[in-house]
C-alpha cells in the first residue's frame, strides 16, 4: 500500500507526489483539515518546471525571434 500527500480539487483528487498507481487500483481517500495551495502554472510555460537562463551578452534580432 503506498501513501501520498495531494489535494481535491473540486472534482478530482490531484497527487503532489509522483507515485506509481496502476489503471483502475482500488485507492483510500482520507480528508485533512488543512488546505493546500497548489502552484498553478500559466498554459504554455515551464515555470516551476525548469529554469531558463541567458548569458549577459546574449542577442537576438527581431527577424530571427520570428524565424524570418
């Protein structure tokens, strides 16, 4: 039996974990009293996910940016 912490999101319960669960494994949902703030990520982004970053010298032309 594995345990992992997560929050319910309205309709679904969401795992804060990566646990392997198996399609259509019989699980046991036990409620808290606290709340959860789960990170949201803006669609399209990798915030939270990776980080990105550019040497201080680093230069792009608008035509490039465009892929003209």
């Amino acid at each position: 039996m594995a345990a992992v912490q997560g929050y319910f999101n309205g309709t679904v319960c969401v795992p804060l974990e990566k646990e392997s669960f198996f399609l259509n494994q019989k699980v046991m949902i036990t409620g808290l009293d606290e709340k959860v703030t789960p990170k949201v990520r803006r669609l399209g982004t990798l915030e939270g996910k990776a980080e990105v970053s550019f040497k201080e010298d680093w230069e792009i032309s608008d035509e490039e940016l465009i892929g003209e």
